[in-house]
C-alpha cells in the first residue's frame, strides 16, 4: 500500500506481522535509491532502522497506517549510521516509551 504517492513510500506485508516500509530516494544520476525499515508487530513491535531524519515524517506516517506510532517499544539498529539512525531521536520522542537496541 502506497502510504505518500508524491513520494513513493509504500509499506508491504513480507510476513505475518512484518512489514517492509519502503522509500525510493532519487540519486543525482537519476537513478533511485530504496531506504528500508522493517516493522515488526507483535506485543511489543519493534522498527528495524529509522532511517535518514528527513525520511521521518514518510515512514512514521507509514508506520501509523499499521499501528499507533506511539506504541513502539524498540527501534533497533544493526549500526551507527545516518541512513540507520538518522530518525533515532525523533522516533523516540513520538513513541516515549520506546527503547533503543544496537549490537
């Protein structure tokens, strides 16, 4: 489902309960770029890399057309990257009660 069509952010169901959001970012050569998160929904849903910051507002409307934004618990990241965490800050302001994991 597309959630932004100017934008092209869309969210597929890959699994029961795990949701790939999905915005495809135009490169200079006119070539596009996909930046990816992985919801996955559960008792306690976790996302799986925020993103860049100035993706935040697509992918948290994107998120919001699956659950409540606020009921996030984890905002996991496999590295510290800007196209990983870019959006860490912001998701933990919208969802308070969220907590942040990296390994």
């Amino acid at each position: 489902m597309t959630t932004d069509p100017q934008a092209g952010t869309n969210v597929e169901d890959i699994a029961p309960g795990i949701f790939r959001i999905n915005t495809p970012v135009p490169l200079p050569d006119g070539q596009l770029f996909s930046f990816n998160q992985y919801l996955v929904l559960d008792d306690e849903p976790l996302l799986f890399h925020s993103g860049p910051r100035q993706l935040f507002p697509l992918v948290s409307r994107a998120i919001a057309s699956v659950m409540p934004l606020e009921r996030l618990c984890y905002v996991g990241l496999s590295h510290v990257e800007a196209d990983e965490c870019g959006a860490l800050k912001l998701f933990l302001a919208a969802a308070p009660h969220a907590v942040p994991l990296c390994g």
